[in-house]
C-alpha cells in the first residue's frame, strides 16, 4: 500500500523541507504547518512523529482551535521519511521509536529497532535548532505527540530527558515492548528524581486489547483477515488500555509536585481508531482548552 508521494503539501501554508540527520545517518521529510500566529507573538512548536497519518489532522485542529483563539499560537511541526511505501514507513518507525531490541514483539529485523536515542539526539539537538533558527517559536515551550510506538518514543523521553519537552500527548502507547520495559524505567526515575517537571496527557481507547482488536478485524476480507491472524498468531495477549491505566498511576502514585498528568479512556476506540481522538484531546488538555 502507498500514499500519496507528491511533495508538495495539498495542505495551504505548509512547507515540506529535508533535514539531513548526523545522530540517524538518515534523511528525515520535515513538514511545517503555520496555524494563524498572531503578529508578534512567539508559537509553540508541536513536533509530530507519524506524519503520513497525523500531521493533516493536527493542522486542522489547531487551525480550528486558532479560530476561536483559545489556543495560542503554534506551529505544527511533522518527521516524516522520504518513502511512500507503508510497509517501509512502519520499519522506520520502528528503528526511530523504539528503546531497545526486541525480537518477541513481531519485528524481524533487529538493526531496525533500538534507536530511540539517536532519534532523540535528533529531535532536541538537529531539528530543534533548526525550527528556532527559521521560525519565530518560543525556545522555552514544545510538545511533543506520538501514537502507539510514537507514544512509546514518548514515555521513554518523559522518563530519561523530560525537559526536552515541557508539554507531552502520548496515545495509545506500546507498552507491551520487551517485556514492558517502560514501567522498570518508570521505577528507575521515580528511584533517582523526586521532581518530575512536564504536563502529560496520556489517552487510549477502550477496545485497545488484543480479544476487541479480533472483532474489529473480523470487518476485513477473509483473504486479508486470515493474513493478518497469520501475522498475528504466537504473539501473547495485550491490553494497552490496563498497561496506560497501569503507569498513569505509577507516575501519580510519585505525587511529583510539578508534573501535571491526566488520563483519558476513549470508550469504544480500537487501536486503529483512536488516533485523530488521541491528538484533539491531547492538544484541549495540554493547552488548557475545555474539554
């Protein structure tokens, strides 16, 4: 399956840049979405993983948000790949979000997986510059989002450099990778740091298990379903919705007084679903928008 390869955003007041990487050795497709910044005012930057998927979503949220002026200025600020293909995208994200190898999680290639940090070093120390140098943002705010491996990228940013970012939306994350290695990080910080500085919006959807995610495959083509079930099969059970209450807890079980956190369970979301909620009620949250 492909997307649309043309490199020239449908979307108006957008820009599609590329911004070679050192800490990746990897070109990455950057997309920068203006919202309606106010004359003279600074934006926030809201830095996307996942663009093929989400950074259209974003502009047009915010952009409405912008409307009525209950968010402040921002700038949409997508990493993406120079591929079109899916099944390439899905490798790369999986080299860039992931913390470490793990051969039990459905990936076959172990090159292409464990790159968390250099993606990291990216983001906070190539494109960061990159953005202030060209945009008018405020060096002192950001947020970032990720979905699914993307939330997973995030948590492990959240619990190793959460200064990085000051705002953080992280849906329906991954917390089933190598043997639910964010909740030994999460003990890890909660061990060294008494203070955790960040406000975090943690949401997934209801159905985000592996028995509700069977009933929503069972809508495919049988040709289709029975190559996903293929795919699937020897893989354990998962349930993303107990795994994000679970460390929504942890974190405020630390009672860190200047992490602000919620959590929201999107009812009747499936994996596939739940994305575009994930973002709009991260963005509400985390800009203080009534929600």
């Amino acid at each position: 399956m492909l997307v649309a390869g043309n490199d020239l955003s449908p979307l108006p007041d957008t820009e599609v840049h590329y911004l070679r990487s050192a800490n990746v050795g990897d070109e990455f497709k950057i997309v920068v979405g203006h919202c309606g910044a106010s004359e003279g005012a600074r934006q926030v930057p809201v830095f996307l993983g996942d663009t093929w998927a989400n950074f259209g979503t974003a502009v047009e949220i915010i952009r409405l948000l912008r409307f009525s002026e209950v968010v402040p200025p921002i700038l949409v600020v997508g990493v993406g790949y120079r591929t079109v293909d899916l099944n390439e995208i899905g490798a790369l994200r999986c080299r860039d979000f992931t913390p470490t190898v793990d051969l039990a999680s459905g990936y076959s290639n172990p090159d292409m997986m464990g790159g968390a940090d250099r993606f990291l070093a990216f983001l906070r120390d190539e494109l960061r510059p990159w953005v202030n140098e060209r945009f008018d943002v405020d060096p002192d705010d950001s947020m970032f989002f990720g979905d699914s491996l993307g939330g997973l990228f995030a948590t492990h940013v959240l619990l190793t450099e959460p200064t990085v970012f000051r705002r953080y939306g992280i849906g329906s994350p991954d917390f089933d990778w190598d043997k639910k290695l964010m909740f030994n990080r999460e003990a890890a910080y909660a061990e060294a740091h008494d203070d955790l500085a960040a406000k975090v919006f943690f949401s997934v959807g209801s159905y985000e298990n592996s028995e509700d995610a069977k009933r929503f495959r069972s809508r495919l083509a049988a040709e289709t379903r029975a190559e996903v079930e293929a795919k699937l099969s020897g893989l354990p059970a998962w349930d993303l919705t107990a795994d994000t209450e679970r460390m929504v807890a942890a974190l405020r079980s630390r009672a860190y007084p200047s992490l602000e956190i919620e959590l929201e369970v999107l009812p009747d979301e499936y994996h596939d679903t739940a994305p575009p909620l994930n973002l709009s009620r991260s963005v509400r949250y985390l800009f203080d928008v009534p929600r």
